[in-house]
C-alpha cells in the first residue's frame, strides 16, 4: 500500500486507475543507494529506468581528460534512464546517488508489457521525456553561447520558477556539483555570486540566495547585459 501511494504522486504515472498502480508495483524493485554509490555506468545494457522516492541522483558524462560534467541532477519524484525503455540502447551517461536515496527500477520488458495494455503510460513517459529534451537544449545552449555569470542567473531564475517565482531560492548542491553543473570550477562560481551580491542582484545567506533583481537576473541570463 505504502508503494502504491508513493505511485499515485508521481506525474509519469498520472490518471491510472488502482488496478494499473497495482500492476506497476508489481514489478517495480524498491532499491537504497548510499550517497556516491554508483547505479550504473555508461555503457552498461539498458535494462530498464529509475523513478526516485527520496534523495537525489547525479546523471553525468565524464571527458576523456577526466572532466566531469553533471547532466542532470533529478530528485524526489522524478525519473531518469527513460530511454533504455523505448531504444533498447545502452545507457548514455553515468548515475551516481548525490544522497542517500531510495529508488524504485522498472525493469524494461516489463514496463514495455504494461505499456501495450495501456498507452496512456507512454503518452506520460512521452512528454516528460520531451521536457527532458527541452532542458538539454537549453542547457546546450548556455554552455554553448552563453558566459557562466549568464548560466548561473538562468539556474537561478529556473529555481525560481520551479518555486513559484520565490524571491528566494535555495541551492540545493554542494558548489562543486553546480560549478560542473554550469561547467565552470567552484572558485570562479564563488567569484561570480560574490559579484551579484556586490551588485545588489542577489543576496547570500549560506546555501539560500534571495533574489533582489529578477529583471537584472533575466536580462543577464539573456545576454543583455553583462556582470561588471
């Protein structure tokens, strides 16, 4: 039952009826992970895909010079591996708990079963795999065009959305892993939130940062201004 209700609160999973839930706890495996744990690498068979209970996941490629680069860092609720279960490829990048979490794996033989009894469960895998996309791109793109005072200040507003559009925000990873995040090193990520604040953009408070300009955070994110 304690399953079951964790189901129901996941968006992939929205609009099934009691029965569907049931079939998919059925065949989901309730896994702990402690934190740097590793739950597969890239280029392992794709088996299947993850949902997370609690806690949260690092997805990330490394360069062939040993750099990391965090793709990804879904948390509670969310999903990752998607697409093992529709191209039968191998997985694309490397998963790494960030925390100790609790997740729950769909073995994809499985999942593909239900799928045939019930389409609505790959219109939802469907459409969060197309946000997934939309967020790469966007992430392509900053890492691509836009300097690192412009990522950090889309992050931010990103947050920010995700919130609400909460005047405050917290950042919920250590600086390394948002520095890898937005493809930079810490100290030069430190440098530029100690620049925002100087210019009354942001203001810090250990891990939460508040946001006083949203306008000047927005036309930084956009490239219309710079971080002086």
């Amino acid at each position: 039952m304690e399953l079951v209700k964790h189901l129901e609160e996941i968006s992939l999973f929205s609009g099934l009826t009691s029965a569907d839930y049931d079939e998919l706890a059925m065949i989901a495996t309730d896994q702990e992970f402690r934190r740097g744990q590793t739950i597969f690498n890239q280029g392992d068979e794709g088996v299947g895909f993850y949902v997370i209970l609690n806690g949260r996941v690092k997805i990330y490629k490394v360069s062939p010079d040993g750099k990391e680069q965090i793709l990804h860092l879904p948390g509670p609720g969310e999903t990752f591996a998607e697409v093992a279960v529709f191209t039968g490829s191998r997985y694309p990048a490397h998963a790494e708990a960030a925390d100790k979490s609790r997740i729950l794996f769909f073995p994809k033989s499985s999942f593909i079963g239900l799928i045939r009894n019930n389409p609505s469960l790959a219109l939802n895998m469907l459409a969060a795999l197309s946000q997934r996309l939309k967020r790469f791109s966007n992430m392509i793109e900053a890492l691509s065009l836009k300097e690192v005072p412009g990522r950090l200040a889309a992050h931010l507003l990103y947050l920010s959305g995700r919130r609400q559009d909460a005047i405050e925000v917290e950042l919920d990873m250590a600086k390394v892993q948002l520095a890898s995040l937005l493809g930079t090193i810490p100290e030069t990520l430190s440098r530029i939130l100690a620049k925002m604040s100087k210019q009354d953009l942001i203001r810090l408070n250990g891990p939460v940062v508040r946001i006083l300009d949203r306008q000047g955070l927005t036309d930084l994110a956009s490239g219309e201004t710079r971080l002086s």
